[in-house]
C-alpha cells in the first residue's frame, strides 16, 4: 500500500514522499530500541537479585533505573522525530499543490508548439497563448508560494531534528556518568575461599546518585542558539505580507486544497524535556 501511494505521488513531491517514509521507519526502529533498553533493564535487575549478592543486587538495580530511563529518552525522541516529520509533510504537501500548475503550464506549452508546426495561421493559437499567459501567472504564484514555504519548513524541521539529537545526547550522558559513579561503589577486591564479603555499606549513596540523577534530568535545559526566521512575515497566503494583497487579487493561490493543516509544534525551548521515570522505575524495573 504504501509502495502504491509513493507511485501516486506527483513526480515533484516524489523524493520528500520516500524521505518521510524512510523517517518513519527510522522512527520506528527508535520506538523498539527503548522497549529493549527497558526491558533488558528489567532482566538486569531480576539477575542482580538472582545472584544472592546483596552489593551486586543493590548497584544493578540502580544501573537498571537508569538504563531504563536512557530507554524512556530514545521513545522521547521518537516523538521529537515525529514533531519533525509532519513539519516536513508541509513541504511535501505544498510540492504536491504545485505540480498541476508547472504540467498545466508544459501541456499548453506544447500544444502550442504543435499547432505552430501543424496549422501556423490557426485562430486557436491566439486562444491558447492566453490560456498560457494565465497558466504562466498562475505558476509564477505557485512557485514563489513553493520557495517561501520550503525554506520555512525546512529550517524548521531540521532545527525540531538537531534539537532533538541534542536533548537526547546530553541526557543520556548524564545518566551515563551516574551509572559510571555507581560503579565506584561496587568493590571487587579478589577474595580467597572461605573468606565473606564485607556488607554493602554504600545504600544511601547509591540512592543519593539515583536522587542527582533524576534532579540533573529535571533541571536539564538546551544549551544551544535558537535558528532564527524571517518566516513570521509571511501572510497565510505564504506570501509576505507587503504583497500579499495584490497577489490575492491578481491570481488566486493554486496551494492549499486538501493540504493538510500546518502542525501546532513547540519550539524546542519551551517543552516539558524532564522525562524522568526513574523514582517510579527504582525497585519496580521487573514490571516492564
């Protein structure tokens, strides 16, 4: 079926089509990966107990409350992916408005070179060449529509994607430095048979790190310049504003019939980028 839509698509909108299918997929396979992570978290902490280790126990718990979460960060950016791939499905759709307005605009092209060839003194020339006149407005407007909204979408799309990678980057090297901190508690000093291990005095750090860790999630903020745009001076006819009026007038815009309605997306700095599961996950990671 959606081999069958990508034949569907206007030869213009045909390269965009496959990328925000391929994202799809690539999304997909991020949405698996945090169920993975999680489980295997799960399985991290059931073995850890399993082992009759009251240390062992104590810090793989904890590492599988903070794998998990690093599984909780790849499904949120899934979603970041998902906020990207619509704002890339404007652009596709405006590709695909403007299609009918350039093979309008060729097919008159054409007849009129054949009837040149065929019958040059035709009265249906004279007819034809207006309907080209017209065709050509109609385009002219459709293309700068085309440019306006691709330039527009396209910096924000890949601003949404490279926040995205960002968040997800610095937060799952957060949690990966206070796994490396519980690591440190776990002494594995070589001990001869007969001898018993000393008992793990090192619980209430080990929690405080898991408390340091959920604290730095909560308090995370983007660190990186916003992209600037000049976007907002566009009309809702995607045109600026200082023409947008005589543009109306002059030639109606051929974009925007069945095109999907542009995505109400946060910008990166406002979302809510906590995301922290961990005080419902610690002692609880064999329930996923």
């Amino acid at each position: 079926m959606a081999s069958l839509r990508g034949m569907q698509q206007p030869e213009l909108s045909k390269k965009l089509f496959k990328i925000i299918k391929s994202e799809n997929h690539t999304i997909g396979a991020y949405e698996s990966a945090s169920r993975e992570r999680i489980s295997i978290a799960s399985q991290l902490s059931d073995w850890g107990e399993a082992t009759g280790d009251d240390s062992v126990s104590d810090i793989s718990d904890k590492i599988g409350v903070l794998l998990s979460e690093i599984g909780e960060q790849e499904d949120l950016f899934a979603q970041n992916l998902e906020d990207y791939r619509s704002v890339l499905k404007q652009i596709r759709n405006t590709e695909s408005s403007v299609q009918p307005s350039r093979d309008q605009k060729a097919k008159i092209t054409d007849e009129i070179q054949k009837l040149k060839y065929k019958e040059p003194q035709s009265t249906k020339l004279v007819q034809l060449e207006q309907e080209l006149v017209r065709a050509e407005a109609q385009n002219l407007v459709a293309e700068a529509q085309l440019t306006n909204i691709t330039r527009s979408k396209i910096k924000e799309a890949y601003d949404l994607h490279s926040a995205a990678v960002i968040e997800r980057a610095e937060k799952q090297t957060l949690l990966a430095r206070h796994m490396r901190r519980l690591l440190q508690l776990l002494d594995d000093t070589p001990i001869v048979p007969g001898d018993v291990r000393p008992t793990f005095e090192h619980a209430a750090q080990a929690r405080q790190i898991l408390n340091d860790a959920e604290d730095d999630l909560r308090e995370w903020q983007p660190s990186f310049d916003p992209v600037p745009s000049s976007a907002t001076e566009m009309g809702t006819n995607l045109m600026p504003p200082s023409v947008s009026g005589a543009t109306t007038t002059a030639e109606p815009s051929v974009i925007g019939g069945g095109e999907e309605a542009p995505a109400q997306l946060e910008s990166p700095e406002k979302r809510d980028l906590s995301g922290s599961t961990m005080q419902q996950q610690e002692g609880t990671t064999t329930g996923y």
